[in-house]
C-alpha cells in the first residue's frame, strides 16, 4: 500500500528509525526510500535541502518538504493536506 508521503532515509540513520516507528505505532502510512540504494533519491533529498542529503527528508503529495521533522509536525501537515 503506497503511503500518505515518502520517507528518505538511510539504513544508519537514528533520526530515521526513531521517526519510522512513531509513524508505525501511530497508523500513519508512508512510503520508505533509502537514498543509498536509489542515487535518484539522493537527488531529491539534495534538491530539498541545500544541497545536503539530510534525512529523514519527507515529501508530500503537494510537493512540500520536511526535514527531520517530529512526530506532531508530520501529523500537523498530514492535517493541513486533508
């Protein structure tokens, strides 16, 4: 099931996995891209940061971004889309 947004992360990214399981304990779908593993999604993470591959890096379907968000600024902007 394709989620709500996309999470771009890395397999050694704590913010990541802290962030991944608030959003599973909550019911809050996503999609999981690890930019490691998909160059293109490096790009992406990079064109919304500066330049910088920071994650986690969430794009929404409206094409707004957040960076290392917390669990109530996902859920705010989740809010605002609906």
């Amino acid at each position: 099931m394709s989620g709500s947004f996309t999470m771009y992360s890395t397999p050694w990214c704590g913010y990541c996995h802290r962030l991944k399981g608030q959003l599973d304990r909550e019911g809050i779908p996503f999609t999981m891209v690890d930019i490691e593993q998909q160059p293109e999604a490096a790009d992406i993470v990079e064109r919304v940061n500066g330049g910088n591959q920071t994650v986690p890096t969430l794009v929404y379907p409206d094409g707004t971004a957040q960076t290392n968000p917390s669990l109530a600024q996902v859920k705010s902007k989740l809010a605002e889309l609906s």
